[in-house]
C-alpha cells in the first residue's frame, strides 16, 4: 500500500514531511484517532437571516462560517445573451499564516 502526501499549499520541512509520511504508515495519529478515524463533524444551516443561504461547519478544532447572497438583475447591455457572477471573499486574518490582509 502506498501513501502519497501532498504538502504543496504551504511550507514545511522535510523533517514534517518525514514525521506525516511515517505516522501515516505506523497508523499512528497524535489526537489518539485511527488512521479511518474521522474528526467530529457538526453542520449548520440557515445561520444568517440576511444570506440567501450560510452554514456553520465545526470540524474538530476548525470552525467555518460561510454566508452567500444572491441576486437576479438584469444582463449587461453590451452581452443581453450573458449572465454575471461576481464573488467576494472575506477571511479572518487568523484562517492560515498564508493569508494576507
């Protein structure tokens, strides 16, 4: 059986990449989890009366907050045949060390 890790969205060191790779093989987890094991999961819906839709994912020590809002309007006059989405994200400074404000 062979386990691929791919660490490529941020930085670690070849000892962490060592340490993965071989807790992966041994089955051994930190938390005290299997490696099957999955983390409790609470999921919420309809969270922000404003939002067309939101949700709340608790996933362990990891919490998500997630609200979407949605309008029809009408296509632009230049492409009548066209629709339009536009998205806006909004993160806590917090959410990674990648992150920038």
């Amino acid at each position: 059986k062979k386990i691929v890790i791919c660490l490529t969205a941020m930085s670690y060191s070849s000892a962490e990449i060592d340490f993965c790779t071989q807790s992966c093989q041994h089955g051994i987890r930190l938390d005290g989890r299997a490696c099957e094991d999955f983390r409790p999961l609470e999921l919420e819906l309809g969270l922000i009366a404003q939002a067309s839709g939101s949700a709340r994912l608790h996933l362990g020590s990891t919490d998500v907050i997630v609200g979407v809002k949605a309008e029809v309007g009408a296509p632009l006059r230049e492409h009548p045949d066209c629709g339009r989405l536009q998205a806006t994200v909004e993160m806590s400074s917090c959410a990674s060390p990648e992150y920038e404000v």
